[in-house]
C-alpha cells in the first residue's frame, strides 16, 4: 500500500485529522478511499474516506496580514512551505480479514495509506450485486440485494444518468432471480432497452380506479360525485363510448335521488371536458393486471407514454401494485417482485393523487411480503411525499436541485459529512450511495458501470 501521509493531534472516534506527504500530495483528493494503520494496534486497518482536503502555508495565513499580501511579488522569491491537511472520515475496521467498528482512538503519528480494490477484496461476504465502482481505487462496492426489501431511491439532477444506474439495478436483480416491473413514465428511458414491453393503453383499469381517473379528467370533486362515478363503473356493460356512459350516469344518478342540478353539472362536464377518444380507448384495454404478473420475464417495462393523460398513467400504476398486493395475500407467501417507478414525483407527490396510496402502502409494508418499490426522480424535498421517502433503505443521490435535498436525506440516513459543495462538483454517472444496501452503510462515491 502507498503511504498518503501521517495522523496529528486531535484524533477522535469519528474523525481522524492527517497531513499529506508531499510527493503524494495529488493522491489527496476529496472521497479517496485510505486506510490508517494505528502504530499501537498495528494489526487492524482502519478504512475511511478522505475529507475537508485543504491545503495550508504556515506563514501565508488567512487572518494574519503578512508582507506578501502588500508585495506579491516576494512570494516567486520567499521562502513558502505549503502544505495538504484533510480529514479521514472512518467507517469500518479491517482484522484478521473480517469486519468490525472503529472503537479505539487513532495514535498521532500513525501512517495513513492509499487502498486499492484488492485491500477489500474477501472481506465482504454475502448475497451481493454490483451497479458501480468506488471512482478512485475502482473497489466494486458490494450491495446487499436482501436489503432491495427495504426500498430504494435514485435521486439526481437531469443528466446525471440516473435512468442508467437504474438499468444497471435492474439488470442485476433481474439475474438474481427478481420479478421486476417497471414503468417507463416518457417510454424512453428503459422501453428500448428490454424485450418484454407492453403499452399502457393495452392495460384494463378496475372499475373502481376508472372512476376516480374519470372524476380527475373530468374535474369533478369526489366528495360529491365519487359514488355516482363509481357505482356507474361497477355496473356499466357493453362496448365504451361516451354517450352510453353519460346515459348510464344519468339513470345511476336519478335512482340514487341526485339533484337534477347535480346530474346536469356532471353530464356538462363529462360532455365539455373529457374527449369521445378517452372512452373508445377503453375497449382496447384487454390486459389485466394479472397478466403483467404473470409474464414470464424479467424486467416487464410497462410503457407508459402512450397515455397522455396523467391520471391514467397513475392509475395502471396503483392498479397493479394493488393486484401484485391481493396475489401476496391471498398466497400468503411472499414475493420476489420489485417495482422501478420512473419520475416518481408524477406518482407520489406530497399532494393527493391516484398512485400515491399503492406506493406509500408497499414502502411501509411490503418487506413482509417480499415487494420492493425503486423510486427515481430529480428531487426529493417538494416532489416526494415525506411518508414515503422517510421509508426509503437505501438511497442513490448525485448532483442534486437543491440544498434542500441533502439537509432531507441527512435526517434519516448518515451522510458523514457529505455537503453540497461536494455535491456540486460530481460528473455525470456518479453517485453517493447509502442505508441498507451499502455494507459500510455511509455514503461511497461510486462510478455507475455503463450498461446498454
């Protein structure tokens, strides 16, 4: 192992101060994975992260004003003795080639060394899938694939190849034998990429949902027609066209004792703003939910651009999530099924919409059955309801939209000192990850691996 440098004074359990050797002064770089070897308990290694790289001059200070800020000029003739300190953020302790917590305080004077992949290799043992390397030693990081139980989110600006690391998700999970369905909310992120693909304007929405996507294109409040609409649906026969349903609406709503009002604002309404085109679509819909299931293939990308309308979209989302819900229970036996939810701000904002309560049952409670829920999108403050991001095991963050964003992650998962500076500066197919997955638990700064 290459020595990086020494430990100084003020070594504590979470945060071990280092200078830099000179001629390994371009090593020390923000992220770089290091390894300090305490010279009184020589067999262990301790393994962390570089942080807070800066570099120092004991005579050009930043509060103290010195005859070079006057004449710059001396600075090409004096005498200067820069040098690079930083901060090793520790995260685990290597002996006898098994795994174990930092407990004792590093010695000052204690050697700090640059790892390489082969330092961890053998030393994390388990059921693991690899999306992507630490950027610079190139250590494939370990996930723990039982943990996907637990829920995943990617989150990143647009650019920064979250669709990408996704692909490369749901390719290894794919080959470890998981069902997953994903939906492809502008059908060009993951559609060309896979064989099995079905187009949302073949998928038959339950009565139930139909209502409540008709009340929504419809702009009626459902507090006060949501039963018509639904009882309507139940009990509605025959081919879809909108005339016959407007006149079944009708003869549902007299028989319930609507007001006259009542049915002429809804009939107006259908009339006005839903088109003759929403509801021929309807016998197209031949698909059921349980035939997505069913499909023997893994990834089923559901395409979900050929509905242009959004609560459509959000319906054949909750409707089969809640199929793949009453096929576990009536089982009773779990699941091995992960669904990828594309743009999942459209799917389950803070705001009330059609998927939402699908999503935020299966991130509280389908770890017991064996359904997983992978959530991407641009930002997680103001699009992702707190509910359900709070359930979130394990997250995938890169260049983010907002400060905002990381203050939320930091309130439920250790980022160890990650902040938006270095956030800033990450390139494209790099991602911090954290929670569950990651064997080490706080964030590693991983390079996705690319993928078709």
């Amino acid at each position: 192992m290459k020595e990086l440098g020494i430990v100084v004074s003020g070594a504590t359990i979470g945060s071990i101060p280092v200078q830099i050797y000179r001629s390994a002064e371009r090593y020390a770089v923000e992220e770089q994975l290091v390894g300090v070897v305490d010279r009184e308990n020589p067999g262990e290694v301790i393994v962390g992260f570089l942080r807070r790289v800066t570099k120092l001059e004991p005579v050009i200070r930043d509060r103290v004003r010195t005859p070079y800020v006057d004449r710059p000029e001396m600075v090409d003739y004096g005498i200067l003795l820069p040098y690079t300190s930083a901060v090793v953020k520790p995260y685990v302790a290597i002996r006898d080639g098994r795994l174990t917590e930092v407990t004792n305080v590093v010695t000052p004077g204690s050697k700090v060394y640059l790892l390489d992949a082969s330092a961890l290799e053998g030393v994390f043992k388990g059921d693991y899938i690899y999306v992507g390397a630490h950027k610079y030693s190139g250590w494939a990081l370990p996930l723990d694939v039982r943990y996907v139980t637990h829920h995943v989110g990617v989150f990143g600006a647009t650019g920064m190849g979250k669709s990408r690391l996704v692909r490369a998700l749901i390719n290894e999970l794919s080959a470890r034998g998981y069902k997953v369905i994903v939906f492809d909310h502008t059908g060009v992120d993951y559609a060309p990429y896979y064989g099995a693909v079905i187009k949302s304007t073949e998928v038959k929405i339950p009565p139930n949902i139909l209502a409540s996507v008709i009340a929504r294109v419809a702009q009626l409040q459902w507090q006060t027609h949501g039963e018509y609409l639904e009882i309507a649906t139940m009990t509605y026969e025959g081919k879809w066209s909108k005339d016959a349903f407007v006149a079944h609406l009708r003869r549902v709503m007299k028989r319930l004792n609507a007001r006259d009002s009542t049915i002429e604002k809804v009939e107006l309404y259908l009339r006005q703003l839903v088109d003759n085109a929403f509801f021929e679509e309807l016998n197209n819909r031949v698909k059921t939910p349980e035939d997505i299931l069913s499909l023997d293939a893994s990834p089923v990308v559901v395409d979900l651009s050929y509905d242009t309308d959004l609560s459509v979209k959000q319906a054949i989302i909750a409707t089969v999530i809640e199929a793949a819900w009453a096929s576990v229970k009536s089982g009773k036996a779990p699941a091995r099924l992960v669904f990828v939810v594309d743009e999942a701000q459209n799917y389950a904002p803070q705001t009330w919409t059609i998927s939402k309560d699908a999503i935020e049952t299966t991130v509280r409670e389908g770890r017991k059955w064996g359904l997983s829920i992978i959530l991407a999108s641009q930002r997680i403050v103001g699009d992702i309801d707190p509910s359900i991001r709070a359930n979130l095991g394990t997250v995938f963050f890169s260049r983010l939209t907002a400060p905002t964003d990381v203050r939320e992650i930091s309130t439920y998962l250790d980022l160890a000192d990650i902040n938006e500076g270095v956030l800033a500066q990450l390139q494209p197919r790099e991602f911090f990850v954290a929670g569950l997955m990651n064997p080490l638990r706080r964030p590693v700064l991983i390079k996705t691996k690319e993928v078709a």
